[in-house]
C-alpha cells in the first residue's frame, strides 16, 4: 500500500485567506501609521500554527488509516465481451471506528471506456460498502487491472492522502457474443427477420436417412421401404433430413487491409472486431444445423497463424472463441494463393470456405488465382468488407472543386471493385460486399442459401 500527500482544497483556500489578509493588514497599518512588522509577526504565528495543525492531522490520520487499513475487492466476471458495457462491483471495507470520505479511482486498463469514475464515497465506520461503475472493452485479449486509488480525505479536512490498494487482476475481453445469443432468442420466437436473417419455409426433402416412419397418404410412394413394410404388415416410409454432416471453414484475414477502423465510439468495433463477431455468428448457425465448423488465419507472421481443424458440436465454438479472441491484425501484405495452398493442405474435404478480408481492385489477379485453387475442391464464399467513408465520399453534395474531385474518385474505386469483384464470382456467384455491421446477417443469409440449394 503506497500513499501520496496532498494538501486539500481547505487547506489551499486557508493558506490563501491568510495570506491575503496579511498583505491588506500590512498595507491598513503603513496607511494608518501603525507597525506593520506586528501584523507580519501575527500572521506567522498563524501560519505556523496552521501548519502544525495540518501536520497533526496528517499523522493522526495516516495512524488511524494505518491501524484501521481500508481494503478494496473486486468483483469481476470471468470474461468480457468487447464494445458492451459491464457493470463491476468494488467493494470497501475497513474496521475503524471513525467514518471516511474518499474518492476511488480504480486503475482500469486504458483500452477500456469507464462511467462513474472516480467515485466519491461516503465510507460508515466499521463496514462494507459496494461501489458500482461501468467499463466498456474496446480492445480484445487479455487486460489487467492495476490496485486502485483511494483518495482519503483527513479528520480535519486539511489533507488528501491518496493509498493505492487492492491486487492486480487480469482477465479476458472475448468478441461481441450480443449478436449470438440475440439470434439464438429470436430464431427461438421465429423472429430473425428483425436483425436481416431470411427464414424459409422448408421445400421438398433432405438427402440423409432419418428414420423409418409409417406412411401416411400424400407422401411420395417411391420412399416406401418394401422390405421393412413387409416385415411390419404396414406401409412404411423412408424418412430423410437436410445434409448435416459438411464442413465450413473460415479463413480470415489478419493482414494490414483489415486494420481499418471507423468507429466513432467504439461501440461497433473496428472492421476486424465485426469480422470476428461475423465468424461467431455464421459458426452457431452451423453447428447448430449439425456442420462441422473449422478456421485457418493467415496474412500475419507465420509463428502467430492460428488453425481450428473443423469439428462438431458447442465445443466447437469454444475451442474457436479460445483460439481466436486476442488475434490482430498485422501491418503486412495478405498472400492469398499462399493462404489457398495452405488451406488445400490442411482441409482434404469438400467445405464451405468462407474468406473474410477487405478486398481492393489490385489483389484481383493473386486472389483469383486463389480463389481458382480453393474451388477445385471446395465451395468457396468470399465475403469483403467495404468502408462505410466510401458511401458518404460518394453522398456529399457538390459544393465546390475538392468536394467534386472527392465524389469522382470515390466513384472510380467503387466501380473498379465491383468490376473486380465479378471477374472473381466464378460460376457460383458467392460473394459479399458489405459494410461490417451487415456481415454477420449476410453470410448466414447466403450459408441457408447454400444450404437449400445443396451446393455442397
């Protein structure tokens, strides 16, 4: 515990009045003839006296705090989500007989947006008390909290004595998991069209076996199962269900292009953070549906590249969310076709690729070769995040010559992208140009596409 003196408004104000009030008295007695020296001499006797009483008020309170420590605890959850606000609990505690007031500042990490701090406390004698504030991550990975300040003001009011207490936690700020457990709530009350998810009414039959079931009039006869109607005396049918045993692998890219950042207030995340949270989003849905769902990073430093091999199953998402949840982007060029063989290696069996990268006019040539070597054996969806300063460039009236240049420009690079953008489609039209907060929305929509087309 480390403490810091500093003198407290009374104080300040006291020392000031004096100091005034010594100089108009000096100047009163020169004009009335008196001895000025006598005034000097009274306001050292009560400076002095002054002092001596903000040094016992110092020591008399540092004793006290010293005999009676005051303790800090915090109360924070195992992990938390980036750009959503958390409430924390701290919790105060000292045993003197004597109440406090203080100010707490609690040493939270500088990637995080703080409300209600500092804190100013009214601390009972002898008790607990809870003070709560919010903290908003605006950074994945690990954090760490530092011991907190106390600021304690002393029995007189002459002094701040600040004391640094409480222990030093870490945990963990994971991707936005608000958009997950909102689909989960809305496809439970068949509602997802509000955040942009299609639903379709299901249309003719899947292609895996289910189960044998008894055959009602209207079904089609050719799923009759004669020899097992034979051994029941009864009609039985064939039952079937939508392919649940494929595979959709991510392959997200951590290079410079994805550094790009427009957020205002960091609620959104920057284009990466929602390209994550996308990957979160697209991989419930499948494993929900009963895929296997795997991801490969690539467009970093080689020692940083991260690869989830595709399985089933909640643990599935997990093991994704402890792989993934403190990757960055790196100030470096993607190599697509590098990424493409890696991944050709790795993944023997036919999946739904799913690329996320911010795609530019001049990486045509690399990533279609790419893209080619990916779609000999998989089903390959490219998904590009645009920037949303692009649109608005494109928006902005023409007032003058810059703002007529801007809005030209703007033009010519959104027409070379979507010229780029259709010598890469390919035969299967498997693309998403989007702005990051309609990704997530837009690959699950084009996946229950895939899906319901059999594709795969």
């Amino acid at each position: 515990m480390s403490r810091l003196l500093l003198p407290s408004r009374r104080a300040a104000v006291a020392v000031a009045a004096l100091g005034v009030v010594a100089a108009v008295g000096e100047l009163v007695a020169s004009a009335l003839g008196a001895d000025a020296a006598r005034v000097g001499r009274a306001a050292g006797i009560v400076f002095a006296t002054l002092v001596a009483a903000f040094a016992g008020d110092v020591l008399w309170s540092a004793w006290q705090l010293r005999r009676h420590p005051l303790t800090l605890e915090r109360q924070l959850p195992s992990a938390l989500a980036i750009g959503q606000p958390h409430a924390l609990v701290v919790t105060l505690a000292h045993a003197g007989p004597h109440p406090w007031r203080l100010q707490l500042f609690d040493h939270v990490p500088g990637s995080m947006r703080t409300r209600h701090l500092p804190a100013a406390v009214q601390l009972p004698a002898a008790s607990r008390l809870d003070v709560r504030y919010e903290v908003t991550p605006t950074q994945r990975g690990k954090v760490v909290f530092e011991p907190a300040a106390l600021r304690v003001r002393s029995r007189l009011g002459l002094a701040d004595l600040q004391w640094r207490v409480g222990a030093t936690q870490s945990l963990q700020v994971y991707p936005n998991f608000a958009a997950v457990a909102r689909y989960a709530w809305l496809a439970g009350d068949r509602r997802l069209a509000e955040i942009g998810i299609k639903t379709y009414a299901a249309r003719g039959a899947g292609t895996d076996f289910k189960q044998l079931g008894e055959y009602v009039p209207g079904m089609p006869t050719r799923h009759i199962d004669w020899n097992a109607s034979f051994r029941h005396r009864r009609a039985v049918v064939r039952e079937f269900q939508d392919d649940r045993d494929q595979a959709v692998m991510f392959l997200l890219d951590c290079g410079r292009r994805m550094r790009a950042d427009e957020r205002s207030d960091g609620a959104d995340g920057s284009h990466f953070d929602q390209a994550l949270n996308a990957l979160m989003l697209l991989s419930y849905v499948a494993l929900k549906d009963g895929d296997a769902v795997g991801a490969m990073t690539f467009g970093h430093n080689p020692s940083l590249q991260r690869h989830v091999a595709p399985a089933k199953g909640m643990a599935a998402l997990n093991a994704l969310v402890a792989r993934l949840h403190d990757i960055e982007p790196s100030p470096t060029h993607s190599d697509y076709l590098a990424a493409a063989r890696d991944l050709m290696l790795r993944v023997p069996r036919r999946s739904l690729v799913v690329v996320l990268t911010n795609f530019r006019d001049e990486d045509c040539h690399e990533l279609e070769a790419a893209l080619k070597l990916m779609r000999t054996r998989h089903l390959v969806l490219l998904a590009s995040l645009k920037e949303r300063v692009v649109a608005e460039l494109v928006a902005q009236p023409l007032s003058d010559a810059h703002a007529i240049t801007a809005v030209a420009s703007a033009h010519w690079f959104e027409r070379a992208r979507s010229d780029a953008f259709r010598r890469l489609a390919g035969r299967d039209q498997l693309l998403v140009d989007v702005e990051p907060q309609e990704l997530a929305a837009t690959l699950v929509n084009r996946y229950h596409a895939a899906k319901r087309a059999r594709l795969l």
